[in-house]
C-alpha cells in the first residue's frame, strides 16, 4: 500500500473497508461489556491523553502551522488550537462521559399476551458508527467516548486540517482503552485525508449501521448523497425569537441580545427576529441600541428600516435563509402570531425557535405549531445543548425527525431490541 499522500483510490476502498470489518468484529464486543467496564475503560482513556499530552501538543502544533502556511484565519486556527487547558477539558470531558448514565439495557416497556408471553423492549447499541467531521480535534475524543459509553465501535474521519492531531487522540483513547479490556478497533481514525475515503465510509452499509457528519453544509449534502445507510444530520441553525404583542419587552430584550450576541457562531444562535406590529414601534428602537452596541449589523424588511433609520440596511430574500455565524441579524416585523409561525416554517431549519410572550395560550399554540427540534417560550435559543438539557455531552443536535431529533446525547446513539420470552407457546 501507497504513502497515505499517494494512494490509489483501490488502496483507499481496501483500507476503508478493512477498518469496517475489524469494527463490524469489535462492535459486538462492545455491546455485552457492563457499565462497570465501560466506565473502567473510559478512566483508563483519560489518563492516557494526559500522560501523552506532551505528544498531543506537539501533534497540534504541526497541525497549526500547516494551517498557518494554508492561510487558515484567526477563528478557525482557534478552533484547531489544543493547549494545556483544552487538553485537560478534553479529558475532564472523557471522565464527565464516565459519570453519565448507561443507557444500554434500560427497558423501555414490557407486557404481556394473553397466551402468556412476556415481551421487552430494551435500549441495545447501533452497532458501528461512522462520524465524519472538520476542524476541531476535540471531536475525536468526544465522538468516540460517547459512541462507547453506548456500546457502539465507531470510525472517525477527521479534516485534513487536524490530522496530526486527530491521530494523537485517537491512538492515544485506544491504547488507553484496551488496558482496561476496550476491544481491539473498537476506535478507529481513518489516517488519511484524501476525500475519496468519505465516498468509501458513504458506502460501506455492510459495515456501518449509521452516518453522521458534523461540518459545512457542503459536507453534509455530500454525505447524504453518497449514503446508503441512515444519516443523522444536523443542516443550518436558523433560529428564530418571535416578540408577541404580549411580551414582557424587557425581557424579550434580554433574551433577543443573549440569543445572538453570547457565542453568535455556534448553530443554536439567534438569526432572524420576528416583531408583531403591535409592539414594533416601542420595542425595536430599544433593543436595535443594545444590539449595535455589541456591534450587530442589523438587517431588516421596510417596516424595520423605516422605524430604525440608518442603524438597519435593507434585509433582500437571502437574509431570511442565512446562517450568518456572525455578528448579523435580520429582522422582520410580523402582522400576526400566524405569520410569525408560517415565517419560521418556511425559512427556518427547525432547529430552534422562541416565543417571548405573556399569554399562555399564545405560547402553547407556538409550541405546538412551529416545526422544530426544540421550541421554546421565554427561553434564550442558546440554551439548546444537550448539556443544559441536563444529558451529559452530546454529539451534536439532528435537525432530522427520524431517529433523533434535537440535542443526541446517549440515548440517541442507542436503538431498541425486543425481547420475548415464554414457556413453549406456539402459533398452530
């Protein structure tokens, strides 16, 4: 076989599809180990990425100044920036997994028939899981450590941008692992960067029960197309706060501000405003001031310049389709809560999406009618994580409805088995 730079896309398919069959093997492995091993074996995993922290740094390092020679900007050489701190986080993070409650083996349900047959629906593994990722190398560890806590192997396919880094971890989560009993490829980095091998992972439903990519959207359609096994994706973040007529305008201030200015390149941020005419007047001067103090670019329909002058620009059909990840916001006033909701159906994507309003019928009636993965009334959109959910780490949020919609922790990266149990029953 070729260098990983020159091989051949015959020498990509063969080393993909090797990887498969040693997860395929370590999956079922994976799946009879107790909690008290898993957790034994994600210990063990912890204190190995600390004892090569040295070697991790240095992986970093070569991979920041091959980003640096590329031209990467400040905000994605952060990204990639591992230090002592983000080390120590990344494996404080593998302890936190530790911790968590093991959903494997919760019985979901369980009846009997009246032929006196006992049935069970149990939460079991997936099996094995392909996550193909960008950026950021602490991705490696926590895609892996939850697909293990759930008792699933999983490949991972890392950006070229991290690869030295990726490596590191990954080596580092296994070899720590199988001392405490991890199997053999239960935690395999694909070690090459040629994107042929995501066409190879995209195709390998023999091996691979599930997909998922965590990226661009350019990723992610790619991943889709190509698939031929389940995909859970997570699509743009255009997140909605919709201002009733009964808002409490300070607080729907506070929480328009929070939700766009806290951390506005994360998915769950604030993207498009929606204002009832009723309150527009008094409320979109006020909050317009607070947000341009934190330097937010205002974008808005000609009911919002027309109130806010030359502190908003003309918002075109674009801006109600935009992940901005930034420090832009548009803005539209609504005629009705009605409109708000078609609004958010049709240019969202159902991610998240707020109600600020005092009427409770109001808010329920937007809770049941927009369709998102999480709605929510008087609640800063900032607040859709897995972790403020109270679930532990997460792996992302699926904008999908099948099989997991919104923050996937645990739970998520499990199926269901059923269970029958009886005394010689038979069907003739």
């Amino acid at each position: 076989m070729g260098e990983p730079d020159t091989m051949t896309a015959e020498e990509i398919h063969d080393a993909v599809y090797a990887m498969g069959r040693k997860a395929r093997k370590a999956a079922h492995a994976l799946a009879v180990l107790s909690t008290g091993q898993k957790d034994a074996i994600l210990g063990a995993m912890a204190a190995e990425l600390r004892a090569r922290s040295a070697e991790i740094l240095a992986a970093n390092e070569k991979d920041l100044a091959a980003g640096a020679q590329r031209g990467l900007g400040p905000a994605l050489l952060d990204r990639l920036r591992l230090d002592a701190e983000r080390l120590e986080a990344v494996a404080g993070g593998v302890e936190q997994v530790a911790g968590l409650q093991d959903p494997v083996g919760d019985v979901l349900e369980e009846w009997s028939r009246p032929n006196g047959i006992r049935i069970e629906q149990v939460r079991v593994p997936i099996g094995v899981i392909g996550i193909i990722y960008e950026s950021r190398p602490n991705v490696t560890s926590d895609a892996a450590v939850l697909c293990l806590k759930s008792g699933n192997a999983t490949i991972l396919r890392g950006g070229s941008e991290a690869i030295h880094s990726n490596r590191a971890i990954a080596d580092a989560l296994q070899a720590g692992g199988e001392r405490e009993g991890l199997p053999e490829a239960a935690i395999q980095l694909i070690p090459f960067t040629d994107r042929e091998s995501v066409k190879e992972m995209a195709g390998m439903d023999k091996f691979l029960d599930l997909i998922i990519p965590r990226g661009g959207k350019g990723l992610i359609e790619t991943v889709v197309s190509l698939a031929r096994m389940p995909v859970i994706k997570h699509y743009d973040g255009i997140c909605h706060v919709f201002v009733d007529e009964q808002a409490d305008l300070g607080m729907a201030e506070g929480i328009v501000v929070d939700s766009k200015t806290q951390k506005p390149s994360v998915c769950n941020a604030l993207e498009t405003l929606l204002v009832h005419e009723a309150v527009a007047e008094e409320f979109l001067p006020a909050v317009a001031a607070k947000l341009r103090e934190k330097g937010v670019e205002l974008r808005g329909c000609p009911r919002t310049v027309a109130l806010l002058g030359e502190a908003a620009v003309p918002a075109d059909e674009d801006d109600w389709v935009t992940e901005y990840l930034d420090y832009v916001l548009a803005i539209k006033v609504v005629a009705s809560r009605d409109e708000a909701v078609e609004h958010i159906n049709e240019f969202g994507s159902h991610h998240s999406d707020c109600i600020v309003t005092a009427d409770s019928a109001a808010a329920e009636q937007f809770l049941r009618e927009v369709d998102s993965a999480c709605v929510f009334h008087n609640v800063s959109t900032r607040f859709s994580d897995g972790e403020e959910f109270g679930f532990g780490a997460e792996i992302g949020i699926s904008t999908d409805k099948l099989h997991a919609r919104g923050p996937m922790a645990l739970r998520e990266l499990t199926s269901y088995q059923y269970r029958i149990r009886g005394e010689g029953q038979l069907k003739a």
